[in-house]
C-alpha cells in the first residue's frame, strides 16, 4: 500500500505518522508530502528514511491512499487531482464534509457508506466526531431531540502558532499571537470566525455534521464553542433531549458497550474524564452522566478526547483501515 501524508511536516500530520506505525498500517512506500520550503527534508518512519516531495510530485507518483491535512483551500486543489489518478483521499480539512457528493465517516458508526466509487472522503471536525461517538447508541435507542453542546477546546486545534502563543505567555516571552487576546488564564468564546448569524464556524460545523454522519435530520443542535488554555484534548458540557425516557444505568452501559467509547462516572472517588487524561489516547471518554431535572428524558454528559487523535489522525487511520478491510481499496495503483 502506497500512502502519501500531506500536510506530512505540521501538527495533524506528524500525528497520522505516529499512529500508522502505532497500528502497523500496511505501508510498502510511505510519500510525505508538504509545502516548497519542506521539500528534500528527510522525515523517519519505521527506521527508514523519506524525502518530502511536493503535491505535485505526490500526484505523479500515484499513491493508493493520500491522508491529507494541509488545510480547505489545498484539499479543494489537490485532492481531485489526486482522485483523477485514481488515488483514495481521506482529507482532514472542512472542505468536503457538507459537499453532498462526498461521505463524512467516522467509521464506528457510519462506515457501511462506503463504497469503491468514493475516491474524496472527508474526516469530521474533531469536536463533532467525539459527541457523535457518544450520542450515536443513545440515539439509537432513545431518538434524540434536540442537543446543546458547550466545547472547551485546547489551543492544540488551532495549530502550532497557538500552541506556540500559550508556550510564551507561561514564559513571560512577547511573540506573535495566534488568537486576538491572550489565552493564558483565560477562555475565548472564538473558535475559528464568525458567520453572519452570529455563530463561528467551529459551531456550525457541530450544528451542521450530526446530522450527515447519523443519517437523520430530525433532531436540532446548538453550540457555543470556548477556546481555553490546554495543550491538547477538547471538552463539551452536551445537554441531549430524547422523545423517550431512558435509565441512567441503562446509558451507562449501552457507553461502555460503545467501541472506542470508555465510561469515567465515579464521581465519589473523583473519576471524570479530564484532557490531561485523554492525552495520546484514541479514546473517546464520557462521564458526569446525570439526568437534566429541569425537563424531561433529557442528559447530561461530559465528554473528553484527544483532538489530535481520535479527532483528528486516528479517526483518518481508520477510515484507511476500514476501506482496506473491506476490500473497498486494493493495491496498488499502478505508477
């Protein structure tokens, strides 16, 4: 299997390289690929050293799969032109996802979408695809009716200039600032940019992407989404309304029957699920686990993952895994 990783040199995509070779992904040729200024730099994988080329190199040397995270505008540009030669793109940006004519996966739940003809598949927003893990069982058994998500996002999900922003201010040092205020000791109601309705993008996409992943239009979604001072993992305060009752315990279990879910309810000893935990975890952790009093058949949850993992490269991995187990993708792609 030839597998090009753009975007091979950033955050996301030093992240797809660790967990391929965490999960032994079946790689003969491994392509990484990243803007002009990385070109020729040597990157190892398993030992074996790999030259960066640029995309259109990468195009010519037709790899079976192209894992992208470079960003919307380079996936508009590059991924068809990846697909012509008959490369699979699993891409990491929002430019497909709401593209009718493209399937947003996260393969736990929805995989069976899936078909040979899908040659640009998009992976979702890293907060939406560790509610979505959650909600989708108890949808399912419970029919959602209305979700309202508050997220606490790491600064990890806007990228190394923030990551790097939060590294100066604990040092005391003036650098160039990634968001419009300090983050340091602080929570920023601005998560990407703000749309016309008074909503940033980050939110919509959460309003927006449920609905595609799960198949069902019926239930309504609000989000508000926080920007705060964590190096890495996303967490949401999420209030689900169901048309039927449900039991605490029977939620509970039907979570922790949930693959890539881990239940953490034990509020007497002080178990939750908190970032610091969920760091290089491909998990999706759920705890705080009580009922709304305030209305009827309505939760309340707390959940916590990895952005960078589940969020991001692991939940792209496994999209790969799934169209290779299915036989949805076979090598190789002649050169």
């Amino acid at each position: 299997m030839r597998v090009a990783v753009v975007g091979a040199t950033g955050m996301v995509g030093s992240v797809m390289l660790k967990v391929l070779a965490e999960r032994n992904f079946p790689i003969t040729e491994l392509i990484p690929v990243a803007s002009e200024r990385s070109v020729g730099k040597l990157m190892t994988y398993k030992g074996n050293e790999y030259a960066v080329v640029n995309l259109a190199t990468a195009v010519e040397m037709k790899p079976d799969i192209a894992l992208f995270s470079a960003g919307g505008s380079t996936s508009l540009e590059w991924a068809p032109k990846f697909a012509e030669v008959g490369t699979t793109v699993i891409d990491n940006s929002s430019a497909w996802r709401m593209d009718s004519s493209k399937k947003l996966v996260v393969p736990e739940i929805n995989g069976d979408v899936l078909t040979t003809d899908d040659k640009i598949i998009a992976n979702p927003n890293c907060s939406t695809i560790q509610m979505v893990m959650a909600l989708a069982p108890l949808h399912a058994k419970y029919t959602m009716k209305r979700v309202v998500v508050s997220t606490y996002q790491s600064v990890s999900g806007t990228g190394v200039k923030a990551v790097q922003q939060l590294d100066n201010e604990e040092a005391g040092i003036d650098g160039e600032m990634a968001y419009p205020h300090k983050i340091g000791r602080n929570a920023l109601p601005h998560c990407d940019v703000f749309l016309e309705n008074g909503y940033t993008k980050e939110e919509m996409k959460l309003v927006k992407e449920p609905k595609k992943i799960l198949r069902d239009e019926s239930f309504s979604v609000t989000a508000t989404a926080v920007r705060i001072p964590t190096a890495g993992g996303h967490s949401e305060a999420v209030n689900v309304q169901f048309e039927n009752d449900f039991d605490l315990q029977e939620v509970r279990q039907l979570l922790n029957d949930t693959d890539g879910v881990i239940v953490q309810d034990d509020v007497a000893n002080n178990i939750y699920p908190m970032p610091i935990n969920a760091h290089d975890k491909d998990e999706v952790f759920v705890g705080r686990i009580r009922r709304d009093e305030s209305q009827e058949n309505t939760l309340n949850l707390w959940i916590v993952s990895d952005n960078l993992r589940k969020g991001a490269a692991t939940n792209t991995v496994q999209i790969a895994e799934y169209l290779i187990a299915h036989h949805l993708i076979k090598a190789s792609v002649s050169a």
